[in-house]
C-alpha cells in the first residue's frame, strides 16, 4: 500500500498483481490442507460410501460457513486503519467494550502462534511423504528436518526475491490440484452429489463414530485465519476475487480424492494420502516437487504471520519486548530472531516426536478451533459496535459458536493422542502475556508520579550551576507519563539525588502506541523555555520505535522554529551538530529483597522479571544509539517487608 492511498482505496482495488500476491501469501495454509484432510479422516478405517461422501459433503460447507461466509465476507469487513488479525480486531473495539476483551485477543493469539509450531511440520512432513510409494522403507524425517532448518536460516535474509515467486508457484499448486480433481472425477462424477448437506447429516448421525470424525475435517478450514492476518498486505477485494478460484480447485480436488476412495470402498487407505492416490503415475515426481515448493511457501507464510503477530503484541504491551529487525523493502516484512529459533525448536521437536503426519493430525487443529473461536466472540462485539440489527449478530454468533463448538468438542478427542502438545503450548505462551501484562501493571502502578513545575526552580538553578561538571546538553528521560505535567519520582531522583545531573536542557520522552497502525505523529510541551520540554511520539503498533533517530528529527525542527535556543552555548563552537551532544538516561527496575507477597503474586512477579531478564533491553526496544545511553537501576517494592526491631546490645 503507498504512503499516498487510504486503507480504504488500498482494500477496494482489484489488481492482477494483488490477486497474484494473495495467492502466493494468503492461501499457502488452507491450500495445502488436500494433502493430509482425507488422509486424517480415513487413517486406519476402512473405506465406506457414507464416510467418504459425508466427509466431502462436510469439507464443502465447512469451507462455506468457516471460510467463506466467516472469514471472506463477514470478518475481512473488520479493517483497523487497513490492517488484520485478531489483535488488530481487539484494537479496533477495545475502546468501545473495554479492556477485559484483552484476555480473548490473548488467547486467540497464543493459540495461533502455537498453530504456527505444528503447521509447517505437517506440512511439509505430507508432501515428503509422498516418497513412500517410490521407496516405502525411506525415513523421510531427516528430509523433513533439512528442510525446516533451511527455511528458518533463510528467515533473516528477508523474501524480497523469493517472495516474488510464491504467486506464479501457488498459482500452479492451485491449478495443478484442480486439474488432478477432475480427472479423477471424470471416473466418478456422482461424487457432486456430496455436496447436499444431507450426506454430512448422515455421516454425523448414522455412522458409529461419524462425529469425531469432525476433528480430522476441521483440517479442511486451517489457515482461514490468514485470510484476515495478511489483509494489511494483500487488499480484502484482492483476497476476496482470489478466493473464488481457490476455492473452486480446493472442492475439485477433495471431489477427486473422494471419487478415488469411493472406487476403493471396504479397502483401507493405507501409507499414502488420497491425495497422492489420485495423481498419474507418469508426473508423480514433478507432482511431489510442487508439493513439496507449496508446502514450504506453506510454512514461510505463517511463520512471516507469527512475526507480525507477536510484533503487535509487543507494540499492545502484552509480550516480552524482543529485537526486531527489517531484512528486507516489502513494507510490514520484519524478522524477530528470538521468535524465528523458538519457532524452529517447537517445529523440529514435534518433527522429532510424532515422525509421521497422521501422528501429527492429532496435534493439528485444536489449537486452530480455539483461536477461531476467540475471533468469533471478537467478532460479535465487532458488529454491535458498528451498530449492526441484534437479531442477525444473535443468528451469525450462534451459527459459528454451533459449528466451532462442535469441531472443538471433536478435536477434544485428541488431546490424549497428542493434541495436548498444542494445548500445552497455547496455554504457556497465553501465560506468559498474562504474567507481562499483569507484571506490568504491578509495576507501572507503583511508580510515583510528581507535579514537574515543583522541581523547575530546582533544574533552572542546576542548569546554570557551573560548579558542578556538565553531565549532557540535552539530557533525556524516557517516561511513562502522558502528560506534560507530571514525571517520575525515580526521574527526578536521578537528576537531583546522589550526584546530581547538570545538563542545558531536561527532556522527557513518552512513547504512545496508537491503535491504528502506520501512524507517526508527535507532540511537544514547553514547560520552561531553553530549559524543560516533554516530547510525546505517537506512533502505530506497526511502527519500528526508532526514538533516537525521531527525536533528534524534532529538536532540529525546534532549533529551526525557534522553539529552543542551543547557539549560544560553550561547546557549540566545536561541535558539527546544532543541537549539541544528548545523553539518554533510561531507568531499569528489579526485584527488590524487601518485599512479602502472596505466593501467586510473588511467582508474578518473579516470572515477570524472569521475562524482562530474557527480553531487549529498553535501549535497544526505543532504538536507541547505545553511545547515548545510560541505564539507572532502581528496586521495585510491591509489598514492604516488616521488619522487626533492631536492638542495641
């Protein structure tokens, strides 16, 4: 999207580039879902015409109501400034409905980035798989894990080049699915008549066990949740007009593996996929490297998606704060080193565990029905607040909760089977947002603020006092406080207790993160002249916080404007810079001894330290130049230790 066109504009244009670009982005997920669907549902069962109608029957109007109706036309319509996703979403209504709504972001999200850890396994892992039917004794696993190291190594170079070719490629993997879909059901083409719901109505009610059968068909709708996440990227017509081609190649190659598995009825499926059963022996080779290019574009795309996702939760303050880094020109592109190789641990470690994909079907989709149905609630208040008639959010509400609640209680089936690998995951990383967020507020509410206009005869006096050393010209102190009248205790301690801190000018800095996300706004507050100024950026969750860089921009601006005089200052005759030297002072909290807390808020408080142990430091979070910073350490005391009497003897 450029600088010069609206979200608006951006979502509305249809062009053959966007559509290419969805393609190869948006539908990786959901388009290599054909691999292993029919593949989860008749793993180990023998093939009858009620499951294997009843199960194409049930993947069609899944893909309608979950993808299609849900996603492509209701959930795209929830735009924040242009932008997707579900903390995008939470932004969007949060200051209509409150910030308890937090605690649903944060459990759609986590589940999505534990989605992020088994989705290119098993993708990758279905593709390989293929090599069974050429040699059936290979261990494909050690192919799998070459495979996933590479793609993660290559994470930090960026995809501007590569990423180019993901469209064309897609585009191939979509046509070439289809193409398959109707060959095979030129050998069947009574197999259309799955798509009356009826079929799927007696799969779940006549045959034993048809409703866990659920769980496998979910497979079908994994990745609906991109559709929404990379809208920022894509365009939502892009999207939408894309999605009618993909969708039709979708339904024609479950309509061909169904037709295979109804000419192979009391046969078992064996090793190989439906997918793989229905491709001519001739171009099995080529089939198996698009496969395999597919599922890799796959994985690239929802690891990119786990980026950007915990970026936004860092820049919402509900995520331990982490490098990020831009490898490459495509606007949003970042890369988050920390992310990338825990990613690359979990993604290797379920490679380790489960070998096969029919093993790791059952750590897919629950995790992906859990985010769903967080996104649903989301969406609710989404529609009440754009006003929308209460009787038809009731009937849309309802119909998601109905179908969601039913493939979650299918998929619960597979906990014991290994879906409680997922479920574990989701819930630490859920927990680990609530342990920063909590930590946070602890923290942040026991800092003191102070009226500034009560210590400005104190820093005018220190300023021009000569007797003590210069400490900086401009000394600036990054603050919590948003407005321009009240500071930190500890900020003011630092400059005046202990030694104190002489510089030409106080500054205090706050940093605003707006819903909205490309904004690049700031503010500035003259508290005295020459002397005390507060700074507040306001900037989008999708902003890199390049503070240093930003505010030498503004007190060049005010030196131009005549809002601040730094001519006629002692050192100015040497420098090169107009506005003399600057220092950053930055002040990091710990733990203190002092403290007598309830055993819950004490192991918050501890893992909430742990995390910002483990996390970037605030320098390098606000990039700042290190050369211009000094960190200042002060204790936090939540609950003050009661000490008994100390006693002269």
């Amino acid at each position: 999207m450029s600088a010069s066109s609206s979200p608006a504009v951006f979502h509305k244009k249809i062009t053959a580039a966007g559509i290419l670009i969805a393609t190869g982005i948006v539908f990786g997920d959901i388009g290599t879902s054909p691999l292993y669907t029919l593949n989860a549902v008749f793993h180990g069962r023998v093939i009858t015409e009620d499951v294997a109608l009843g199960a194409f029957s049930a993947i069609f109007w899944t893909l309608f109501f979950q993808t299609t109706l849900k996603y492509v036309i209701i959930t795209l319509q929830a735009d924040n400034k242009g932008e997707g996703g579900i903390f995008s979403l939470y932004a969007l209504i949060r200051r209509f409905w409150g910030k308890w709504l937090l605690i649903i972001a944060m459990a759609g999200g986590a589940f999505l980035i534990a989605d992020g850890i088994i989705t290119p396994p098993i993708s990758v892992a279905s593709a390989i798989e293929g090599l069974d039917k050429i040699y059936p004794h290979m261990n494909t696993v050690p192919i799998v894990i070459v495979i996933l190291i590479g793609l993660f190594i290559f994470q930090q170079f960026g995809t501007d080049k590569i990423g180019k070719v993901f469209g064309p490629v897609m585009v191939v993997w979509f046509t070439f699915i289809g193409v398959l879909g109707v060959m095979a059901i030129s050998h069947e083409p009574g197999v259309f008549k799955a798509l009356n719901p009826y079929y799927a109505y007696v799969m779940l009610k006549e045959v034993p066990g048809g409703f866990w059968l659920l769980g496998s068909i979910f497979l079908c709708t994994t990745g609906a949740e991109a559709l929404y996440s990379d809208m920022g990227h894509c365009g939502r017509n892009n999207i939408r007009v894309s999605w009618i081609y993909i969708k039709i190649t979708l339904i024609l190659s479950y309509g061909g593996q169904t037709a295979w598995l109804l000419q192979h009825v009391g046969q078992e499926v064996g090793n190989i996929s439906p997918f793989y059963h229905i491709v001519p022996d001739a171009i099995y080779l080529p089939s198996l490297v698009v496969a395999t290019m597919a599922t890799i574009i796959a994985s690239q795309a929802l690891i990119s998606g786990c980026f950007t996702l915990v970026n936004e939760a860092i820049r919402l303050d509900i995520w331990p704060r982490h490098r990020v880094l831009f490898p490459g020109h495509i606007k949003g592109q970042i890369y988050i080193p920390f992310v990338n190789w825990l990613l690359m641990a979990g993604c290797l470690g379920m490679v380790i565990y489960f070998k096969e994909s029919s093993k790791m079907e059952a750590a897919f989709g629950l995790s992906v029905t859990l985010t769903m149905l967080m996104s649903t609630v989301l969406i609710n208040f989404y529609l009440h607040a754009k006003r929308v008639n209460g009787i038809l959010i009731a009937l849309v509400t309802g119909l998601f909760l109905v179908i969601e609640l039913s493939f979650l209680t299918a998929n619960l089936q597979k906990v014991k089977e290994g879906g409680w690998i997922t479920l574990l995951i989701g819930s630490a990383l859920f927990l680990v947002m609530y342990i920063w967020r909590r930590g946070r507020a602890i923290t942040n509410g026991l800092k003191k603020m102070v009226p500034i206009e009560t210590y400005v005869p104190l820093l005018k006096e220190l300023s021009i006092d000569e007797k003590i050393p210069k400490y900086a010209t401009n000394l600036v102190y990054l603050t919590s406080s948003g407005s321009p009248r009240k500071v930190e205790k500890t900020a003011i301690n630092s400059i005046l207790s202990k030694k104190p801190k002489r510089a030409d000018i106080y500054w205090f800095v706050h940093v605003n993160v707006l819903d909205e996300p490309y904004a690049m706004r700031y503010h500035v507050d003259t508290i005295v002249k020459d002397d005390v100024y507060f700074v507040e950026f306001n900037l989008g969750f999708r902003i890199e916080p390049r503070i240093d860089y930003y505010f030498q921009q503004v007190v060049n601006e005010l030196v131009k404007t005549g809002e601040v005089d730094l001519c006629n200052r002692n050192e100015q005759h040497y420098q090169d810079s107009k506005i003399g030297d600057l220092r950053f002072l930055v002040m990091e909290s710990f733990l203190s001894f002092e403290n007598a807390m309830s055993f819950w808020k004490n192991f918050v408080m501890k893992s909430y330290f742990n995390l910002k142990w483990l996390s970037v430091k605030e320098s390098i979070n606000f990039g700042l130049d290190p050369s211009n910073v000094t960190v200042e350490k002060y204790p936090v005391v939540v609950n003050a230790v009661q000490h008994p009497p100390l006693e002269r003897q």
